[in-house]
C-alpha cells in the first residue's frame, strides 16, 4: 500500500492589531517586561520587539534593555500607521 506524503503543519501566526497594541502600552505604562508581554498577547517576544521599533522605540534603547524607557517612547497610533 502506498503511503501518502505528510501534510506540512501550517504555523500559525496572529497579526497584531491596534487592541493588542493598545494593551502593550497599558502594559508597558504598568512596568511589564517583553516576556510577560507578549505572553499575554499570544506572540513570540521577537514580535513585541519588532513592534516597539515600529512604534517608535529606536534600536539602540531596545539593544540596552531599558524597559523604563519603553513606555515613553512607545506609541500604538505610530505603530499602526506603520503598517
């Protein structure tokens, strides 16, 4: 009997949209870090770092790991105009 291929397991990959990005500066504003962020949101930490840079957080504050500065420089309506 012939055996037939494997179906490919699709990922699955959620888009952040402008509430998400809204709770990500509610809870950047409350001192949450990356990781518990992006728990919460059901994505990979390295999307909640592309999406700090997209709004406005510059590379070399999230190279430094300065969680303090994210809040103020994190905007959702920059964010979402970026995309």
């Amino acid at each position: 009997m012939a055996q037939e291929p494997e179906q490919k397991k699709k990922r699955k990959y959620k888009r952040i949209n402008y509430t998400d990005r809204k709770k990500i500066k509610g809870m950047l504003d409350v001192g949450c870090n990356v990781e518990f962020i992006a728990y919460s949101i059901g994505v990979n930490r390295a999307t909640i770092y592309r999406e700090l840079e997209r709004g406005g957080v510059k590379k070399d504050v999230l190279k430094q790991h300065r969680y303090d500065r994210y809040k103020d420089l994190y905007d959702p309506d920059t964010a979402q105009k970026a995309i």
